[in-house]
C-alpha cells in the first residue's frame, strides 16, 4: 500500500489553495453530529478527520432528491469529498454497478462521479449501530476511493487507491513518502482497534448471505411484531446508502423531473387498477429486506446493505434489523 504524508498545517494550506479550482465538501462535527458541509477557507480548521460516520449518505452528492433531467447542464467546478466512511465507499460500488450499467448508464450521474475527486477517511472508533465487519467490509478503504487520509500526530497520510488519487497527490507541494514505518504501525494498530469493537459490538450477529437465507424462511408474524412499530416514514431508504428508487415525474412542457421513492411509502406499488402488492404494512417491510438481502445479490456483486447502522439511528419506530435477525438465529 503507497503511503504519502504532508504536516497538518501544510495540509491545510492546500485545502485553501485547492478551494479556487475545487467545490469541496467534507465532514465537520458540531453539537448536532458529524456532517458533510461545503467548505470555506474559515472551515477548514474545523474539518474531522477518522470519526464515525456523518449522518447524509454518500449517495446524496450523486443522486439528487430531486432533479429536473430536462434543463440543460452547464459545466460545474470539480468536487472533492472528503471525510468518507468506507461503509458509504463501498455502497458505492452498487449505484455505479446501476447507473453506470453499458446499456442504461446515467449520464447525470456519470458526470458527477468523473467530476468528484473521493477522498475516504480511516474510521478510528464506532458509533453504537455499526456492523460493517460482520459483512466483511472493514473500517478503512483499500479500493473504490480515489485516497483515504488519516490524520496522526500532526500529520496528514494520504493512501492511495486509485490512478485519479495518485495524480491528484502529484499536484500538491509538500506532499512526500511515508518512510516512518512507526507512523504506519500506528496506523494499523488504530484499524485493528476499531476492527476489535466492531467483533465485540457485533457477536452473533449473521452476516450478509447467512441473513438472506434467514430472511427468505422467515415466517409472516416475525415481520408483522416488527412492522408494527413502523410510521411508513421511509426514514430507513432516504438516509440508506444503497437505496435508490426513484419516479419520474412528467411536468408541462415536456420536462421531467426525477425524485427519490421509498418502498416503505404507502402505494409505492400501487398500479393504475388500483391493485397493490404491498398494501399490507408487514409486507413493504418485508419487501425492503428481500431487496437488499436476497433480490439486490441475485442481479449484483456489490453489498446491498454496507452495515452503516444509518437505518437504525433514524428510525422514528425505533426499528433495529439487528435485533430481527438476530431473533432469526434463534
């Protein structure tokens, strides 16, 4: 693994400098959480680095809420993404494996991910509802991310994961090879920690193809008990890294306008006859866990579920899959 490194200060320095030729959004804790925010010269200071996990998916910057693919684009300063979990960097992998299929690619989407410089950052801790390690993705990126950064002891680390990463890292004065192997012991001796918690926090809990198989057994009342807390809120598919149903909406004068759906939303298979599949509350809730466990694995080969735990910090029924499949194993 290529390592380069860069003290704090200068790293900050060329944040600011890369603020003229670059929008950049990166994650920044207040009393609220960690969040993504677009960054100015005065934020750069308060920019968090190796903390789970900020609360807006990555999809987000890729996949509107809500977008007109009418209008006409005009041509946008480049982007870089700083502060990302590998949870997220890994959800990744499945929307480009879906919007950038050969036959039905998203242009819009295409455009903004060749536009979008990503730079992961090494999650040094957990937060209570992580579980990425029991569906073997670790708390560190190794592929997919253009760079991950780690800031220790002063200074800034920069590894490599792709050809983008390693000409972006060119550019930057200052920016040299990590030859401190103590400093690249620290490192790893920071993800084997956070890889210890997240067994600890975790144990039992089945992982990704054992969960599909739980889910396809599982019988009606075990989906009715759970779905009976439920608000039809879609509080669970808006902040998901990996969800991404959508409409499309026609407008007059021929425009279009595409915006994000949730299968949890009443009638979100409500065809025009009236008849829908999903009517019963139990059954949309069932529906979202077929998707990602056993439905999204026939057709891709990226996880439909990356273990963030988003799904359960927003939920307002105070829904825990966890603890549903966990009554599974039983």
């Amino acid at each position: 693994m290529q390592y380069k490194c860069i003290p704090k200060e200068e790293w900050d320095k060329t944040i600011e400098r890369l603020l003229l030729s670059y929008t950049i959004f990166a994650s920044v804790e207040n009393e609220y959480g960690l969040d993504y925010e677009l960054i100015k010269p005065r934020d750069i200071l308060k920019i968090s680095y190796n903390k789970p996990k900020p609360a807006t998916p990555l999809k987000s910057f890729f996949l509107p809420v809500k977008e007109n693919v009418t209008l006409e684009r005009i041509d946008e300063k480049p982007r870089i993404i700083l502060g990302i979990p590998n949870c997220d960097i890994e959800g990744l992998g499945l929307l480009d494996e879906i919007y950038l299929d050969i036959e039905f690619n998203d242009v819009f989407y295409r455009n903004r991910r060749e536009n979008t410089i990503l730079i992961a950052s090494d999650c040094f801790g957990i937060q209570e509802n992580c579980h990425c390690l029991s569906y073997n993705i670790k708390p560190y990126s190794e592929t997919n991310a253009d760079l991950a950064v780690i800031n220790l002891n002063g200074i800034i680390v920069l590894r490599i994961l792709s050809a983008k990463g390693e000409d972006f890292v060119k550019k930057i004065p200052m920016m040299q090879s990590l030859e401190d192997k103590n400093l690249v012991s620290a490192i790893e001796k920071e993800q084997h920690a956070t890889e210890t918690l997240l067994m600890t926090s975790n144990v039992g809990l089945p992982d990704y193809k054992n969960t599909g198989e739980l889910i396809i057994k599982a019988k009606e009342n075990i989906w009715e008990k759970y779905a009976a807390h439920c608000v039809s809120c879609g509080a669970c598919t808006t902040i998901c890294p990996t969800c991404t149903c959508f409409l499309l909406i026609d407008k007059p004068g021929l425009e279009k306008v595409k915006q994000l759906d949730a299968c949890q939303y009443p009638g979100f298979e409500r065809v025009a006859g009236g008849e829908d599949a999903l009517f019963e509350l139990h059954n949309r809730f069932r529906n979202r866990y077929m998707c990602k466990y056993v439905w999204k694995p026939e057709k891709f080969s990226s996880l439909a579920c990356t273990g963030c735990g988003r799904c359960i910090d927003a939920c307002i029924g105070k829904i825990n899959k966890n603890e549903i499949f966990m009554e599974l194993v039983k």
